[in-house]
C-alpha cells in the first residue's frame, strides 16, 4: 500500500490589541490587556492510496480521497496585572490574572473515489464544534537583600476546560446518514496549581541559584459518544533546580557566562493522547489514545556557555522516564 498526498492551508486572519497601565499610589501599579483574534482557516487535502502487490507491482486497487475543511475560530484574552515596589533595592510583588475564550468552528466535507477494481463513490460530511476555555492566575515575590542575595517564591493555578461536539454523517442519494463511529462529544478539564521557592546569592561573579516547585496536576475526561470513556488523573510532583554560573567576558555590552544546570522536568500527554476513542483519519488509518499513559519526567544536567543568557555551547545529559509517542501498529 502506497498514499500520496498534497495539502494547501490558506488562513485569513485579523487581530485586534489594547492596554493600559496606571499608577494607583507610589509603588502601585496596575494594568490592563485586551486581545481579540477571529481566523477563518480553508484547506483541501487529496489522498491517493493504491495496493499492488510487491513483486510484480501490479495495481489491483486504487481510491482518492479529497478532504474540505471550512473554520471559523475565536480568540478572546483579557488579563490583569497588579505589581507592588517594596524597596528601592528592586524587591517586588506582582500578581495577575487571566481568562481566554476561543471557540472553533469547523465545517467538513469528505469523498472516497473508489477507482478499481470498480468504480463507486462515498460521500460525507462533518461538523466540528469545540470550545476552549482557559483561566490561570499568579503572585510572585522576588526580595532582594544586601550582599547580592534574593528570595522568590510564588504560587500559581490554571484551569482548562475543553469541550467537543462533532457530528458526522454519510451522504447517500441525497440524504444524511449519521455516521455513529466517527461522531464524538466529550467534555476535558484540567488543574494544575503550582508553588516555588528559590534563592540565589552572588559572590565575587559567581552566582548560585536554587530551588523547588512543586505541582499538583487534576485531569479528568469524560467522553458520552460514542462510548464513555471517563477516566481521572491526579499526582502531585517536585521539581527541583540548582543554576552556577559566572562571568567569562563581554562582548558588544553583554556578558559571555560559563552554566553548571541540573533540573527536572515534566511533559504531560495531551488530551488526545489519553482519549482512547477511535478517530478515523481515512479508510485506512485511525488512531486512538491510551488512558494509562503516565507524564513523561526529564532530569537535565548540563554545561554551557551563554552569550546574552542564549546558549552558544553546551554539553549535557537528558534522562527521560515514562516517554510516551506515536506508535503505528497493523490493525486486525
């Protein structure tokens, strides 16, 4: 089995931003941000799948798949910053918030031309509705005592909800049959809240910094069609960090700084990951998630060498536990 196929994505799209900041008191200021984005994606895929057999490369099936896609998507951020001078030594506390909506719209249309050993067409269509919604809010304080030695610490919380609608149907003499494997309609959220604390302190150009953060994750999906597939996640995790650091020269007014690292790291699944419903991409290939499928935790130590804190040169190790990818596997 061979496919070959050519997409083309044209988007047109439209932006719109203000804000403002202003000063309540001495050492109090607060700001406003205000986003707005509207996307109307278009694409059209062709897909040719032909079957010959491998030694004589005969063809003896052969179909075309062509995929219409029409969207209409939102984006709506609003934010607010509150931020706090303590001193005049650069101490600060800072807390914001913000909420973002963005529903996506998605008409599509879908046809399998059957080309040998007979000729027949499939018809059909879908409608995509989804909608995201995501709050996170933050305090931080940074204190900066004398002798070059500052404490941070914060907390932060952040919530997602995604919601799906999709609706999918047959077309056959004129008429709409729904399609009761590919229509889904299933509901996400998820909760992470997270608090950290570190200190770091200079001594004749060498700096060290360190700390830990620890996160709380809450996942939970339920899917209702075509079957339930409910599941929950909740783990609490420690992060820690230590950065050493010191000047090596300047260039141009900026430093060049020699980096010891060591930190631990988290890189969760996706929703579509976990979802272990079916999700038909054409009339050969589908893909499903694995509920069971555990964040994936990467301990980094490295050295480099930085120019304006981007790194120019670095050697190190990565060791990752629980990696989750894409697998393909030949369906029974």
């Amino acid at each position: 089995m061979s496919q070959d196929a050519y997409t083309r994505y044209p988007t047109q799209g439209g932006y719109l931003g203000f804000g403002g900041s202003y000063e309540l008191k001495k050492r109090w200021d607060i700001a406003y941000d205000s986003r707005f984005s509207i996307n109307r994606p278009r694409n059209e895929s062709n897909n040719l799948s032909t079957f010959a057999q491998q030694r004589t490369n005969n063809v003896f099936a052969q179909n075309l798949t062509s995929v219409g896609n029409k969207g209409l998507n939102y984006n709506i951020t609003q934010s607010i910053t509150l931020k706090h001078k303590l001193d005049s030594a650069g101490s600060e506390w800072s807390t914001d918030a913000s909420y973002t909506f963005a529903p996506n719209n998605t008409d599509q249309n879908f046809s399998t031309t059957f080309i040998s050993p007979r000729t027949f067409l499939l018809t059909g269509e879908g409608e995509l509705d989804n909608t995201f919604r995501f709050l996170t809010a933050q305090s931080n304080l940074v204190k900066r005592f004398p002798k070059a030695f500052t404490v941070e610490a914060g907390i932060k919380t952040g919530r997602v909800w995604f919601d799906n609608d999709t609706k999918y149907f047959f077309t056959t003499t004129g008429d709409r049959v729904k399609d009761p494997v590919r229509t889904a309609t299933f509901r996400y959220e998820e909760a992470i809240n997270a608090g950290y604390v570190q200190a770091s302190k200079t001594y004749k150009g060498i700096t060290l910094k360190t700390g830990v953060r620890v996160e709380q994750t809450i996942m939970t999906g339920r899917q209702t069609v075509p079957t339930d597939t409910t599941f929950s996640i909740r783990r609490t995790d420690p992060f820690p960090y230590v950065y050493l650091s010191r000047p090596v020269m300047r260039i141009a007014g900026y430093d060049l700084r020699a980096y010891l690292v060591y930190r631990r790291t988290i890189t969760r699944p996706a929703y579509e990951y976990l979802n272990p419903a079916v999700r038909y991409v054409d009339p050969y290939l589908f893909d499903q998630g694995n509920p069971a499928l555990r964040p994936q935790f990467t301990t980094n130590y490295e050295a480099n060498i930085s120019f304006d804190e981007r790194p120019i040169i670095a050697i190190g190790v990565n060791e990752t536990k629980d990696i989750f990818t894409q697998v393909l596997y030949v369906a029974d």
